[in-house]
C-alpha cells in the first residue's frame, strides 16, 4: 500500500490552493493597512508555554496538544494556537521596551488532536493578528473593525457578537455565584463540565452540550458583576462601534476557549457552517504578558479560521488568463523560448510546449491551461517576420509585427 497523509492533515491542491492565497492576499491587504507588520514564530515551543497561557484546564492542553520529547529531553508542544508564541516572541526580544505600541500579524498552520471535520483538520491554518501596548477600547473596536472589513472584503455573511469577561478584580465574585448555581444541578452537567465546575467553572458556559446549554442559559451573567473600570470600557466598545457602524448582538455567554482572556471577548459567526459556526475570534488578554515574565502591558488581538473561512468562498469558473505560445519547429521554438521569458519578465503568465508537438497538439494544451491568448509561430510567420495572435475566448486572430506591438496589445 502506498503513502497516505496523516489522518487530520490534509493536501490543499489547485484550485483550492487558490482559495488559501485569496484568503492570505485579503487578509494582508486589510492589516497592512492598519498597520500590522508581519511576524513569523516557530511551529513548535516549549510545552510549558501553552500550559501557562492557553490554561492548564483548557481542552486544548488537556486533551488537543501534540506534545513530545525531543533528543534533548526538552518537552516540545506544537503550536496549538498563535498568540502565546508572539506574546514569548514579544517578551523575549525587549519590545515592550523600544516601541509605544505594537502590532503584529502571522498566517500559518496550528495543530490540535480534535476529530476531523469541515474546517477543522489536526493541522489547520490561522491567520491572526495581536496588538500590544493598547488599554482603550478604542483598540478593541478598531482591531473588530478591521476583522469585520476583512471578511466583508471576502464576501462572507456574519453576525458578531460580542462580551465582557471581566478582569481580576471583578471575576472572584462572579465564579462563586456562578459555582453556587452550577453545583445545584451538577449531577445533569457533562462529565467534562462536572469536572471543570471544580477547576474553571467558566469552561462550562462554553460547552457545546445541549444539556449543558440550556443549563446555562438559566445562569448569573457575568455583565451583572462587572467592576466599574470594566463596565465602563464594555460600553465605550459598544458606543465606538455603534459609531463606526458595526453591528453586534452582545452574548453574555462568550467567554472563549482560552484561560487569559479578559474584558472583551467577541466571536464572528457564520450561520453556513452548522455547529463550527465561528470564523474568527478573539478579545483582550491584559495580563498574560506580565504572567509569562513581561513587562505589564495590555494587549487584544483575534485569530481567522482560514481553513472554515475557505468553506464559505463560492467555486469561481476559471478565467482565461495568459499566453501559450505555439510553435512549429526547432527555429521556432527558440524564438518561442525568448518570447516566454520576455513575457514574464514583464509580469506576463506564458507558457510554452517544451514537447514541440503539432499544432493541434499545443492548441489543445492552450485550452486545457486556460490560456486566453494563444501566440503562433510558424514557417509562414517565421518567414514573414510576424507573429499571428488568436484570442481562444473570442476565436479572433490578428498579426502582430513585434514584441513590443505583443505587449502594448497584451
């Protein structure tokens, strides 16, 4: 039996491949101009790391991490998600010191042992963006404005929505009313959430039980317990994207699947994704640079499911596009040879049968490439010191007398 990928990672071959650089092109487009530069972290860090960000109770690290020892005996993890690495990438290199504010932007696959399924392989891709130095909820809504402006530019329906989680000061008083009302009726949670209502109760309001759901929905809300400094950012958010015209349902139920979150969390969803509705989320982590041996300095930032993102694009007939250059001869083809290169020296998609089969043969080819121009060079043309141009969309042919008549014409 010969080779298969791994189970949960997938080969993305052309034409889908095409749809991954749609996706990556709009994204950067969109960021650049916000002014995000691009970082590119390693695939793989210590395990630890993951384990003091992500949360140790968390899915993620207890159930999803690929996690070895490597010949050095160093515990290894691969990256399950991407803000941990740019937070240690951040810390590490003294930024914090050197500049007022940062913004970061990365693309590139992440890895969780979860079943496969649509949008979501053991290797999937993000693409993500995280701002530090930031407190204002200025930042918050401008970071969910440029998320909003990235999927419109794809063309993708969503409805946002967005929460408070609280902070430090105020998220005590809201787990223990929270426990108080969980441990009345855990014996009709989950097995999961009956253990994570010992460890991190919060993980229960983001089960995917409907048992779990609806008992959820009965329970305190966090937005009752918020401090002032944190209902006061939460409603400032609200005004600022009001004010820039971004619709938003709020749902008090959002915490999110990663332990340093605080204050805003939002999710965007997407209601052709059944249960994997989200597409990108993210929200506000103030302490976890300082909690990883940083400087305290606040930071937000949100994550893009490329892979789901790619479910919602629509197929695209292929478009006609470039030259095929068609030759008879072994003089042609040398000529065919420089007018190829000197096409795509000047950003021209050109192709060329280096098989030098028969005219019918080439043409044939042409069609299949989806060339939209089809360049002949034969004895006649040859002879005459022309080239004879046939546009495949429209049939049309017309001589052309130089390079240079070829490429104003292209």
């Amino acid at each position: 039996m010969g080779f298969k990928a791994v189970r949960g990672v997938e080969d993305i071959l052309p034409p889908k491949s095409e749809k991954f650089e749609k996706v990556a092109e709009t994204f950067k487009e969109k960021v650049k101009v916000y002014g995000f530069k691009e970082v590119i972290l390693p695939i793989f860090e210590e395990s630890a790391l993951f384990l003091r960000s992500v949360g140790e109770t968390t899915d993620i690290v207890q159930k999803e991490m690929y996690v070895f020892e490597d010949r050095g005996g160093r515990k290894i993890a691969l990256r399950p998600e991407g803000t941990a690495s740019a937070v240690r990438a951040y810390i590490q290199h003294g930024v914090y010191a050197k500049e007022p504010f940062t913004k970061w932007f990365y693309i590139g696959p992440m890895f969780r042992y979860e079943r496969p399924q649509a949008g979501r392989n053991r290797q999937f891709f993000q693409a993500g963006c995280e701002v530090f130095g930031l407190p204002s909820p200025g930042a918050d809504a401008e970071i969910i404005l440029l998320a909003s402006e990235i999927l419109e530019a794809l063309g993708i329906d969503y409805t946002l929505e967005i929460n408070s989680i609280g902070c430090g000061k105020c998220r005590p008083a809201y787990k223990e009313a929270l426990v108080s009302y969980l441990s009345h009726r855990k014996r009709e949670l989950c097995r999961d959430c009956q253990n994570r209502l010992d460890r991190n109760p919060l993980r229960v309001l983001d089960c995917k039980n409907d048992v779990c759901k609806g008992i959820v929905g009965e329970a305190p809300l966090i937005t009752d317990f918020l401090c002032r400094e944190c209902r006061a950012h939460f409603e400032e958010l609200k005004f600022l994207l009001a004010e820039l015209g971004v619709s938003f349902v709020h749902n008090p139920f959002i915490v999110r699947g990663l332990d340093y979150y605080t204050k805003t969390v939002f999710e965007f969803k997407s209601d052709s994704l059944g249960a994997q509705s989200t597409v990108l989320a993210g929200g506000r982590y103030d302490n976890l640079i300082k909690e990883l041996g940083g400087a305290d300095v606040p930071a937000l930032g949100f994550a893009m499911g490329v892979d789901r993102v790619m479910l919602l694009l629509p197929e695209r007939e292929k478009e006609r596009d470039g030259v095929f250059v068609v030759t008879g001869g072994e003089k042609a083809y040398l000529e065919g040879l420089k007018i190829v290169k000197t096409l795509r020296d000047k950003g021209f998609y050109a192709e060329i049968d280096h098989r030098q089969g028969s005219f019918k043969s080439q043409f044939k080819l042409a069609n299949r490439l989806g060339a939209r121009y089809v360049l002949i060079i034969g004895e006649e043309e040859l002879d005459g010191g022309y080239f004879s141009l046939k546009c495949l969309e429209t049939g049309k042919q017309e001589r052309i007398e130089s390079i240079a008549e070829l490429i104003a014409r292209l």
